[in-house]
C-alpha cells in the first residue's frame, strides 16, 4: 500500500463543512449589510505585516501569543492578531487617499497562539468597525450605536454594553500615585472577570501596594442595583471631581436617552481593556440570555495609535464583533439554523438526457431571483425521484420542481410542471413556470 500523510488540523484551528460555512457567510451578509446602513465601507489589509507594525503598541500578553516568524527574504514578520493595528498602519499610509472621518469595516480572520476554548480558536474572524479623523463624542456614540442595533437585527437577543473610560481611570490612579505602573494595573483589573476580585487584589498588591490594590477595587467594584448616573458620580469623586472624561460619559449617557436605548447600556468600572492602544472609551458587549460566553464585541477609543506610523495625530474609534464567539452563542441557543444549500427549490432530473431542459428551467426560476439547484444523478446514472427528493431535504431545501416526460425536445414543462412541498408530501400539478414563481414568492 502507498504511503499517505493522515489528515489532521492543527489545533484550535478548523475546517467549515458546508451547514456551518453557509450559517457564517449568511450572519457576515447580515452583519455587512447593517454596518452599510451606518455608512461604513469595506477595506482589505494583508495578513502578513512587518512584525515591528504589529508589535509596536499591542502590549503583554498578546505580543506573546503572535505567529512569527522570517519569510524566505529572511524579513521579520507576523500573522495579524488584531484587525486595528493593521487598520492604523493603513490610515497612515493611505492618508492622502482618505476623506476624513472615515468610516470603515473589514472582516476577515486573525491568529492568536493562545489556549483555545469554547467560542476561542487560534485562528477566528473579527468583524471590525471604526471612526478616524474625529475626537468627538458623536463618534463614540455611533459606534456604540452600531454595535447595539447591529446584534440586536441578527437577532443576538438582549444585550447589556459594559463601557467605561480610561482616561478616567487613569486620573484615579494619578491621584493614587501609581500612574507609572498603569499598564500592569490595567491588565490585571482587566482579568477581573475571569479570575475575580480576590485573585486580582492581590496581583494589584503585588503591583501597587496592599493600600493602593485596596483603593483600585473600590474603584473598580459596582454594585448590582447602582444605576449609570450613581456609578458616574462615585468613580467622578474618586478620580478628583468633575473633568473632561465624566463630563464625556454624561455627554454618551445624554445621547443614549436622546435615541431611547439608555437601558443596554452599563457603566462598569471594571472595563479596562487589555491593549496598550486605547486612551478613552471601552467597552465589551454581554448577552443577558448567553453571559457565560463572555464578551462578543469589544472596543474603544485609541487616539494616539496612528501616530505610530504618522507624524500626524488621528482620532479613532472603533468595535469589534467575535464572530465565533457569537456563533458559538447562537447555536448553543438554537438561532442558527443549519442547511447544506443556498438554493430553496430543486430541480429534479432522475436521466442526465435531461439536464439541459432542467438546466433551462432553472434559468428561469434563477433570473427571477430564486436560488435553484438542478439535482444530479451520482456518476451520471439513472436515478429516480424518491433519491432526488431526499437529497433535496438533506440539503434544506423547501421545494422541488418535476418536469414532465415524453415532451417535445427543448420543452419546459407547459403547464405541466409539478411542485413538490417536501415538508408536507404534497403535490401540485398542471403548474407553469410562472406558477412555480407565484406559489415560492407570493407575487
């Protein structure tokens, strides 16, 4: 026997058949088409980056997980990790090229070396939207916006927006004395979530002191009943009084009760964001029906990251939606519903000697916009319609069409065509093309 190589994945990487494919690019084409709506459109980067472009402001842990290597021109380089390190690299570039603010999305997978789990892969797809070339609160807000309205038509189900600022928390720390060690503090308040309040205090107190730990957890707590507006007053005392940060959360707060959606939105003090990049605004996205699937969009402001690549300073801000992890909350809750096919109707052709008449059937069915799939017989062998009919259901379709036999050659069918409801074993007959079109459409 030849030798062969046993196929195998690497880990925490997969293969898509097609149900699982067709329910993702279908909640992509959902989720594009609401982002469209908000004026945002498409951008592509490479995969592959120049390492010292991806590694120049992602931070800790996430500089560890990269996929790095040197190519054949022995170039230091590295998979992306992110979709807006990438993002700022190109608005630097392409500056002249852009009208600003510039409202951009881009979709497309990303490599991360770090433990796999449920919804978290080493290779998974983000969806990113972004803002640049505007400071203001009204980006912000749109973001938020989209992020909330954009799960909410996909049907997501209710979804709370934890959101918080940096530069809030940071003049807390100030007034700590412990602003050096900020980007420690921050990671380690960042893990709150997942290794709790207790664990963290003392990765603090190791940090910054047991007093100062002690004050970083006060800050940081909230309580289960304490409302936007409390929590604002609270964090905005401790920080010194009032400044421009809060006096941005107020202004956020004002809008979400100007568009009536106040209620998905969290003030958590607790929602720092891990990345180096971001100096306003964060936040992550929780599903209420779904919260042990942790957060499935995430984001925040990163004012100073294309002054990385530029001498020029560019606000931005953006979300990110974890397709996987979304998806892995969608089937577990049964919202996505699996089907091996595009098409809705099938076309039955038992005898190859058919297909072109099958074939000019289905033409008319395709340019009136329905998709239609002409069943063939496996090696091109004679079958029988009971097969077909059962291939057509494995595959989700709805409907399948028959032709009559014996008719003149070129022929369609008259009105003698038969629809078939696989559903319920019911039959129509004496139908013409346009009555096919009228009992699948309504029209």
């Amino acid at each position: 026997m030849a030798d062969f190589i046993e196929p195998r994945l690497l880990k925490g990487f997969r293969d898509f058949l097609p149900a699982a494919e067709i329910a993702r690019r279908s909640l992509v084409e959902r989720i594009e088409a609401s982002f469209r709506l908000y004026g945002f459109v498409p951008i592509d980067t490479p995969a592959l980056e120049y390492t010292e472009i991806l590694l120049g402001k992602g931070g800790g842990e996430t500089e560890k997980q990269v996929y790095r290597f040197r190519d054949n021109g022995e170039r230091d380089v590295a998979l992306r990790y992110d979709l807006t390190v990438p993002f700022a690299r190109f608005v630097a570039q392409h500056r002249g090229e852009l009208v600003l603010p510039f409202k951009r999305y881009h979709i497309a997978k990303v490599w991360r070396g770090e433990n796999a789990q449920r919804g978290r892969y080493r290779e998974f797809t983000q969806c990113d939207f972004d803002i640049v070339g505007s400071g203001g609160a009204a980006a912000d807000f749109e973001i938020l916006l989209v992020m909330r309205n954009t799960l909410r038509d996909i049907g997501a189900g209710e979804l709370r927006i934890h959101l918080n600022h940096r530069g809030l928390f940071n003049r807390f720390l100030e007034r700590l004395g412990v602003q050096d060690k900020s980007v420690e503090i921050l990671r380690a308040v960042d893990k709150i979530a997942k290794i709790g309040a207790e664990e963290t205090g003392r990765l603090l107190a190791g940090i910054a002191g047991e007093a100062a730990a002690a004050g970083i957890l006060e800050f940081t707590a909230r309580g289960r009943d304490e409302d936007f507006e409390k929590v604002l007053g609270r964090i905005t005392e401790l920080a010194g009084g009032e400044n421009p940060d809060s006096g941005r959360l107020r202004l956020l707060r004002r809008f979400m009760a100007d568009t009536g959606i106040a209620e998905s939105f969290v003030l958590d003090p607790s929602i720092t964001r891990g990345l180096d990049y971001y100096t306003g605004i964060v936040y992550e996205t929780f599903l209420v029906e779904d919260p042990s699937i942790g957060s499935v969009c995430s984001g925040g402001r990163y004012d100073n990251l294309a002054g990385l690549y530029s001498r020029e300073c560019i606000g931005g801000v953006g979300s990110s939606i974890g397709l996987d992890r979304l998806i892995a909350s969608l089937e577990n809750r049964g919202k996505l519903q699996p089907r091996t096919s595009y098409a809705e109707l099938a076309v039955a052709c038992a005898e190859e000697g058919e297909a072109g008449r099958c074939q000019a059937l289905a033409a008319l069915f395709r340019k009136r916009g329905i998709p239609c799939e002409v069943l063939i017989a496996p090696d091109g062998s004679p079958g029988d319609l009971t097969r077909q009919f059962i291939q057509a259901e494995k595959k989700g379709m709805r409907w399948a069409v028959i032709l009559p036999g014996g008719l003149a050659e070129g022929g369609l069918g008259g009105n003698g065509l038969t629809l078939r409801d696989l559903r319920s074993r019911q039959n129509r007959e004496g139908l013409t093309p346009e009555d096919v079109i009228r009992a699948l459409t309504g029209a």
